[in-house]
C-alpha cells in the first residue's frame, strides 16, 4: 500500500493525464508509459543499542528497481535507487512503534521515486529529441 501511494503521489504531476496505480502489467495497451517500481530490499529495526537503551530510534534501508516501460511492453529505462540506512527520531516511549517505521518507510519510497522521476522525465525529453 505505501508503494502504490508513494507511486501515485510522485508520478501524478510527470503525466499530462495522471496516474493510475494498478496490481499488475496490463495486457493491452492504452497506457503512455507503465512505472513498475520493485523492492529490491527492505530492512527496518528498533535500535536502542544507539542511545544505550534509554532511546529507541527507528531505522530503516530501501532499494528498489524502478522500470519504465513503453506502450509497446519494451522497458525503455530501468534504473535501483538505494537509501542507504536511515535512522528517526529517537523516542523514549511510544504506542505505535510500528507506525514510526511506517511513517520511515513512505518516506524513503517517496525519496527513491521522486529521484525515478526526475530521471524518467530527462529519459522521455531525450526520446523526444
């Protein structure tokens, strides 16, 4: 779920006519161009070691693969953006700790694709050229 709103929240202003954020490669064409983001990795912890166990601070590392497709099914550019570990906010308690992840990982999706974008979009001005 946070892949497809991190996917429709990025690519939605890169087309004329928007986005639409489906499960799978669609058989007929009809579509500009299909983004087929894939995670590669995905690591996320409590780390209380960091603030010798009087803090939590939540971390986490995503990669994923982000493919440009054609309305012919050719995948025209493919390219993995990788985050790196990255810590939070350190808290001392919390009810949701899950949440906070979360809140990391949407983040990090939304770093990752917006980087995909910028380079789809100098992909599609080059194909223009």
């Amino acid at each position: 779920e946070i892949n497809r709103e991190a996917a429709r929240l990025v690519f939605d202003d890169l087309f004329q006519d928007g986005v639409e954020v489906i499960a799978q490669r669609p058989t007929s064409t009809g579509y500009a161009a299909i983004i087929e983001p894939t995670v590669g990795n995905y690591q996320y912890s409590y780390n209380q070691l960091k603030n010798l166990g009087f803090a939590i601070t939540p971390e986490a590392m995503l990669a994923v693969q982000v493919s440009l497709v054609n309305e012919n099914g050719e995948i025209v550019f493919s390219k993995s953006y990788d985050s790196g570990l990255r810590s939070g906010d350190s808290y001392m308690l919390s009810t949701e700790p899950a949440e906070r992840i979360s809140e990391m990982t949407h983040g990090l999706f939304v770093e990752l694709l917006t980087m995909a974008a910028k380079d789809f979009h100098l992909e599609l001005m080059k194909q223009q050229d």
